[in-house]
C-alpha cells in the first residue's frame, strides 16, 4: 500500500491580511423524501414520520452547505423542507438552489446553504444520463469582505445508477465520465467537491476511476480519507461503511446492515491544498453516527457512543444512508496591510501504511526543509534534508524496515517551523 502524507506550506508575504471561517458540509441521500412509490408510501417513509429524525440530525450537525440525494422533484416538497427542517425554532438564514431538471427522474438532488455566510452565484447540470448530475457554485459571502475578495466553492451532487451488474456499473461510468468532462472544461482549477450517493462497490470501478485517476490531471479528486478499496462487505473498510442503517427492510429501507460505502465527498487538488483560499480541514471528514463497530449491523446496535443516543434513533429511522460530512476553511480578505500566511497548512491521506511514504507538499519559495520520522519516545529514527522547489513536490519515504506500530512524521522548514503527523506502521 502506498500511502500519502500531504503537507501544505504556504510561506508567502502577501499583501492582505486573512481571516478564516470554517464551512460545514454535509450530504444525505434522504430515501425518497416526498416521492410516494409503491414500496416507499405513506405507511413507511411519510415527511410526518421523516421530519422529525432530520430535524434532529441537521440540528446536531449544523450544516453551511447541505446537499442530498433521493428528494422528491416537486419544489413544493424542497420548500417544505427549508422551512420545516432547516428554517425552525427561531432561524431563518437558510436558503435553496433552484430547480431546473433535465434527465426527468422523480428523484433528484437539491442543495441548501447557510445564508449568513454563503451565496448562490449560479447553477446547472453537468449530465442527464438517467439522472441529473447537478452543478451549484456558491462564493463566501461576509459583511467585512471587501467587494470583490471572495471564494468560490463548486458542489457538484451526483446519485449514479444503482445495482451491481455490469451494465448498472457501466452506467455509472458513463454518468462520471460525462460528469469529468464538463467539470474539465468550466472548473478545472477550482474548489470543487463531488459529492453524492455514487452506489460503488469497489474503488476499482470504472467510474471510481474516472473520478480519481481522470485523463487530465488538474481534474482529478482526491478521497479526504484515502479509504480506497474493494468496500462491499468488507470488515475493513467498517469505519466508512454508510448503507444500510437497518438489517432488515421495511420495503421501503434497504436491509443487510452497514456493508457498503455509497456515499462521498471527495475534493480537488485546490481543496486539498488550499491554493485558492479555500482548504480541507484535516480529519474532518466523517460518516455520522459510524464509529467501526457496525459492519452488518444497524446504526443503534451495538450501542453507538459516536453520537448522542436521540441521534443514531433518528438516522436509523431517517434513512437507510448515513450522511457524509467534512469541514473547509475558508480565507477572507480583511485589508491590504502587509501580512504572512499562516506557514503550515497540513494534509494526511490516506493511513495506515505499510512500505511506502509518499509525502506530497506544495511551496510558495525555494528554501531548505528537514524530514523527521520519530518513534513514540521521541527519538529520530531517520532524518533527511530536502530543497523545496516552489510549487507542488513528493519525496518517497520506505518503512519496509520498520516494525508495525506508531510513529510521527515531521517537516521543519527552514524558519524552525515544524508540522507533526501521527503515521501508523501495519506490516
């Protein structure tokens, strides 16, 4: 396994000073939310016996940025949840996008964010094989923000083709591969994510690959988590397992318990570095309400201390997705007055490892740096200096003659600022 440890060092003067807010953001397929079907009706899956689990899952959660999969294509029913699940007890700031279907699916994606800090520039689809692949640009919006001084965020909301034949996965290839195209030529240097319900059951699939390992490098996208592997049913890959929160059906659910990872959000290289203004908050990402302990199990059995107990009820009974959350930060432009960045802006993915450490770091000058890799009692196993060209840069680290364990990677640049990250050695 290859695993990279990505550091981030912006050591630039600039001429304006930066302030940060941090954007929550969520995706939920909500299981037919508003469709009456002959399987998801008014006996299994009513907005009256919905709402309240959202409710408390958004209120815990406290989305910026909310996007979903599986919600009826009436507006009324995308208004009805604005104002009965967002805009409640008091708050008010929450808006939607609009809604401009071209595939014709019952189902379909919407995207919903926090006013106060965030502003819809435009929208439009990116494919419409068997469903929409939906486009929202939204830029950071903030009353001490210059005109002008902003940043742009991209959620591209996929929900690809389910099933587990071959066609069902060439469907979903075509679905991507449409996608990538156009996300290459309107947004291939952006602060883009793509997220969705994308229904795979192996990072090897094609339209995984698509994602990842696209034709043109500057629009390829990175999993936060670097949790990439043949998912289905696999005890591993437990952690990030989020379908199905029930082990039986109810008709409407999917049974089978947590065995499967359908839903992302994964992010560009912009994200990841945070060249223009915004950035991935290391470890932010999660599943919620998965904590490892569920593989083919529901989300409240065994007993989850992941959240609080009124939490995991309601996403057992929600849906049988559990939403994918991460957090980015974002940089406001506050004044003109000579200023430097903060100097370590940090990355990890994926880990564990076993034999290789690429570290994969970006420079804004040339200048000398130091790699350390230290064991847990602080005593430098190895130790190597590097030139650090501007831009963006690797260096391969072997651990093959490591024994299993933790150690510590760190990366001192040539001011004495030093970042540390936790590695774990497998075998």
């Amino acid at each position: 396994m290859k695993i990279y440890l990505i550091f981030l060092f912006s050591l630039l003067f600039t001429a304006r000073i930066f302030a940060q807010d941090t954007i929550s953001v969520m995706h939920y397929n909500l299981l037919y939310y508003g469709e009456i079907t002959g399987f998801c009706n008014n006996s299994n899956n009513s907005l009256s016996m919905k709402d309240p689990h959202l409710r408390t899952i958004l209120n815990y959660v406290k989305p910026d940025i909310f996007t979903v999969n599986e919600i009826s294509s009436s507006t009324a029913i995308h208004q009805h949840l604005l104002d009965e699940n967002l805009n409640t007890g008091g708050v008010g700031h929450y808006r939607k996008a609009g809604f401009n279907p071209v595939a014709g699916s019952n189902i379909v994606n919407m995207l919903y964010y926090d006013s106060r800090k965030l502003r819809l520039k435009k929208q439009s689809v990116a494919q419409s094989y068997i469903r929409d692949v939906d486009v929202y640009e939204l830029y950071y919006y903030s009353n001490d923000l210059a005109q002008g001084d902003t940043a742009f965020i991209v959620c591209v909301v996929g929900h690809l083709k389910a099933g587990n034949s071959d066609s069902d996965a060439g469907a979903r290839k075509v679905m991507a591969e449409n996608t990538m195209k156009y996300i290459e030529q309107r947004y291939k240097h952006e602060n883009v994510l793509f997220m969705g319900d994308f229904n795979l059951y192996s990072g090897n699939e094609a339209a995984f690959q698509q994602m990842i390992n696209f034709s043109n490098a500057d629009t390829r996208f990175i999993d936060p988590i670097g949790q990439i592997g043949d998912w289905n049913n696999n005890s591993f890959y437990a952690s990030v397992h989020t379908q199905s929160t029930n082990t039986s059906s109810n008709d409407c659910k999917s049974g089978g318990g947590l065995d499967d990872r359908f839903d992302f959000i994964l992010i560009s290289d912009e994200v990841r570095f945070g060249t223009r203004n915004v950035r991935y908050v290391q470890q932010s990402y999660q599943a919620v309400g998965q904590d490892g302990n569920r593989f083919n199990s529901t989300v409240v059995s065994p007993a989850n201390s992941s959240v609080p107990p009124n939490v995991a009820t309601a996403l057992f009974n929600m849906s049988d997705h559990l939403p994918v959350t991460l957090k980015i930060r974002v940089d406001k432009v506050l004044s003109t007055n000579d200023y430097p960045l903060n100097p370590f802006m940090v990355s990890l993915s994926p880990n564990p490892a076993s034999a290789m450490v690429q570290l994969m770091f970006y420079s804004a000058r040339h200048q000398p740096m130091q790699i350390s890799l230290l064991n847990t009692s602080g005593l430098t196993l190895y130790k190597k200096q590097v030139n650090a060209q501007t831009g963006r840069q690797t260096i391969d680290l072997n651990l093959g003659d490591l024994i299993p364990g933790l150690y510590f990677v760190r990366l001192t640049d040539a001011d004495g600022n030093h970042e540390q990250l936790k590695l774990v050695k497998t075998n």
